[in-house]
C-alpha cells in the first residue's frame, strides 16, 4: 500500500493520491507527534535470559512498573514471591491467580511484608531465613513507593516515620540488610542481581545528615516531592553502601562476590501512582488529569516501557562482569548526577547511621504493641465477662458430640447454679441439656443404648 502511494506520486504526481490534501494539511503534525510519542517512549531492552528455576522477590509487584516486572518474570519461568501488603486480601488473591493464569506460571506467590511496618518487613526475612535448607533467591526487585500528593499532611508508617522515607527507604533498607545473609551465601555460580527502582526526583532530595528521618525539618506540604527525592537519593546511597559490604564480606569458599546491586530509573510514566500524584486524591485532580491525558500519553511513558530499563539491568551480561552500584536509565548505565554517589563517607555514615534509628524504632514500636495488646487483653476480659453468661448458656444448648464434652457441660451448669461439683457428675444425655431448665431435675442414669451408641460412635 504505502508502495503504491509512492508509486502513484511519482509517475502520476501527488493529485492521484486520495485525500492528498489532507495529508498536506495533518501530515506534518501526525509526523511530529508521532516522533516525540516514539522518543518520549524511550529505550528497550535487547536482552533476553532464561529465569527457569530462578526466584526473585519483587516490592511493589501489585500495580504500576513492578506488575510488568512480575510479568515478564513470570513469562520467563521464574518463580515470584510477591512481597504485598496483606496475604488475606480477596483482591491480592485474585490478582495472582489472574498473573498465574496469564504467565501460564503457576509459580507465582505472596507473602505479607507490608512496607509500612518494620516488624512486618522483620517477620517476612525471618521466615524466608528460617527456611531449611536455605532458599535460593536469585534476584530482589524493590519497586514498591508511596508518593504523598502536595497539599497533604505529613503521614507516618505504623513506627511513627514520615510515610515517603519510611515506605520507600527505611523498608527497603531493612528488607535488603536482614535479607543479606542469604544473598552472600548463594552458590559462587550463581548471578544474583539486586534492582533498586529510583526516581529523577533525587535530583531534588536534600540529606541532613543530623536529620535522615525527616524528623526536625518541617514537612514541606506543598513541596512533598523533596521529601520522596531524598527518600530515593537515600535509597541510591544505600545501594552503593551495600554493594560495598558485599564486596568485603569474605566467603567461606573464597569465590568472588555474585551479588550485584544496581539502581534504575524507569523515566516518567503513566501509573497508577502518578495518577493519584497529579488528582492530589480528590475528584477535582481526577478531572484535571484526564483532561491533560492527552499530554500524559504524549510524553510519558507506560508501564511496559518504563520497565524496559528495569529488565535491562536483570537480563544484560554487563552487569554480571561489573562491579555493582550504578545507576541505569534508557537501558545504559549513566554517571549520577548528585555529586553524594561519589561520597563513600557519607555512605558509610548514612547506612549506620539508618542502622541505629531502625533499631530505636523496633525498639519502641515492639514496647508499643505489648502495651497496646495488654490493653486490648484487658477490654476483652471486661467485656469478655459480661458475655460469659450467654456464650455458656448457647454452648449448653448445642448437642454435644462426646462423653467429655458432656461431663464439661455439667460442671459448667453445675458452676453456674452454685451447685458443688465435687461428687463425681452423673453423665446428662444431650436431650437433657438442650433445655437448660430441666437441669434443675435430678439427672438420670444414661441409658445403656444411648451410652453404647455414642462409645461406638467414637
Ligand atoms: N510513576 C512514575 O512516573 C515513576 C517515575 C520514576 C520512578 N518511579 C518509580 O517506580 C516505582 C514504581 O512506581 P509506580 O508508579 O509504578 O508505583 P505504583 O503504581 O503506585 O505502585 C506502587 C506499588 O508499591 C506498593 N506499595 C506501596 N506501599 C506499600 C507498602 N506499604 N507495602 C507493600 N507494598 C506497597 C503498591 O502496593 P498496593 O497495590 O498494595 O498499593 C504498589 O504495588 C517506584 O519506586 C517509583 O519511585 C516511578
């Protein structure tokens, strides 16, 4: 067709092509759009590598770019852990049997490790350390982010953290530290990649290093982006840290360093988590970003195009013979432009320094969980008493389905009319019990066919 096209413009000029004026006319500005969609949609990945038999755990796996990792993942054979929120929610349950179903990959799971939680994150890694034999992990892909819209109040994790750094760097920080025995001691054969999803807006975080937490600056509400940059520029910091201490950590077979931690930028894209940034969660922001949609599709990319830098740094062979730490964008590695990634001191102080406020804040978040059950064990014996009376006198009126469960029916009939239970009880037949009134009758003698009949039931 579009040979034909040409053809007739050539030996017939341009007036034999259909509609030739309106292709004059729009042409040039389809061409336009269409080159800065195709630019704006940026690198692709070229690589490939078979995940069969290969385990990955993957942050932030539910929605956005980390949903298109699990997919390709998945595709690819690997068995996925998917760290998510609650294990209990009908929603995460169904959407791993639907990743199941459309990776044709039945190893797809979820554990609970909400990132909002420093316990929650300790008993994931506890549980995945306890496992034995150890478990092989070939890969750990921390996606998951919170981003606060402008305007907001400052939010907090469940161990009272701004939201932003908690979610996005103290989580991650503590996942992958209390994960790291289990990296280090992989098989030296083993290529095991680390891939820390970062944002260009660390361009605009701001470290103080008297203040990681964000505790004594006040909360720039309508500025909250400088909060999730510093955030992710910690969280790039991190990675070159750790990476280092990988590197020193001395292997029981002398064998190289197999982990490689990098960090990508997957670029602007349109995810559920930009959506919600630009509605600022009301019905208003809603309408505004549909309206700039256009503008959206334009230049920003989708999911699958932002993971394609993601993929690149699972799949590329460079970072198999590298040494770890960089940062890729466009499916190549870049040199960052904060001059921090170039600061080993401030590593090395940012990440002991994170050490010691993790262990303050479990600390203090496991005094506040015995308080808070102590006091939801008190309320429950309060109200726990008052209810007594009705749940023993609707279990004394359930048939009972064994000689003991009968003789403990008794002593709490017996318990309850004040009657003593020390002589030995004469064993009720249910029918009795279902009319809670006729225990003021002297009990009878079971009959030897109903106490034969239940014996055989037994
Ligand atoms: N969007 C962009 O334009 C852009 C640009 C540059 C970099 N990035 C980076 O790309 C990554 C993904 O961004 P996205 O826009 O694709 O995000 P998204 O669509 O908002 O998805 C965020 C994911 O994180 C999970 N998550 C959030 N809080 C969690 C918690 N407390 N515990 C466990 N999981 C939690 C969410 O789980 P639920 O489903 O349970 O909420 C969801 O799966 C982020 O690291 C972000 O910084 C994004």
């Amino acid at each position: 067709m579009p040979i034909d096209i040409l053809g007739s413009i050539i030996f017939e000029g341009t007036d034999a092509v259909p509609g030739w004026n309106y292709i004059k006319q729009y042409g040039p500005a389809v061409a336009v759009i269409g080159g800065i969609k195709y630019y704006f949609g940026g690198s692709s990945n070229t690589w490939e590598r078979d995940l069969h038999g290969k385990v990955f755990l993957v942050t932030g796996g539910t929605a956005g770019v980390g949903l298109e990792v699990v997919h390709d993942l998945g595709i690819r054979g690997a068995q996925v852990v998917l760290l998510v929120r609650s294990t209990e929610d009908s929603w995460t349950v169904d959407f791993v049997e639907d990743m199941r179903t459309r990776t044709d990959n039945f190893m797809i799971y979820a554990e609970e490790c909400d990132l909002n939680s420093l316990h929650s994150v300790r008993k994931f890694a506890t549980k995945w350390l306890d496992n034995k034999p150890p478990r092989r992990i070939d890969g750990v892909i921390c996606c998951a982010s919170e981003s606060i819209p402008a305007g907001k109040e400052r939010q907090f994790t469940t161990d009272r953290v701004e939201k932003q750094i908690g979610v996005n760097y103290l989580a991650h920080y503590h996942l992958l530290t209390l994960l790291s025995p289990a990296l280090k001691v992989q098989p030296p054969d083993r290529d095991v990649r680390v891939v820390i999803v970062s944002c260009a807006s660390q361009g605009l975080g701001q470290i103080d290093e008297n203040d990681i937490l964000w505790e004594k600056r006040r909360y720039p509400q309508k500025q909250p982006w400088q909060v999730y940059g510093t955030s992710k520029l910690m969280l790039g910091l991190f990675a070159c840290e750790i990476q280092r201490r990988f590197e020193s950590f001395e292997r029981k077979d002398k064998a190289a360093c197999n982990v490689r931690v990098n960090i990508v930028n997957p670029g602007f894209m349109r995810s559920p988590s930009t959506r919600r940034f630009v509605s600022m969660g009301t019905v208003w922001g809603l309408l505004v970003y549909l309206l700039l949609y256009p503008l959206f599709y334009l230049f920003f990319k989708s999911t699958s195009q932002g993971a394609q830098s993601i993929f690149y740094a699972l799949y590329a062979p460079v970072f198999k013979e590298s040494y770890g730490g960089n940062l890729v964008s466009e499916c190549k590695i870049i040199e960052p432009a904060r001059k921090e990634y170039g600061d080993e001191e401030l590593q090395k102080h940012l990440f002991d320094a994170t050490e010691k406020h993790i262990a303050t804040l479990e600390r203090n978040s496991a005094i506040q969980r015995k308080k808070n059950e102590k006091a939801a064990e008190a309320t429950g014996k309060k109200t726990g008493a008052s209810d007594n009376g009705k749940s023993a006198q609707a279990s004394l009126a359930e048939k009972s389905t064994s000689p003991s469960e009968l003789d403990e029916k008794l002593r709490m009939l017996k318990n309850s009319l004040g009657v003593s239970t020390a002589s030995p009880d004469p064993l009720l037949r249910p029918d009795q019990l279902s009319d809670p009134s006729s225990s003021t009758k002297k009990p009878s003698k079971p009959s030897s066919k109903t106490s034969s009949r239940k014996t055989s039931k037994k």
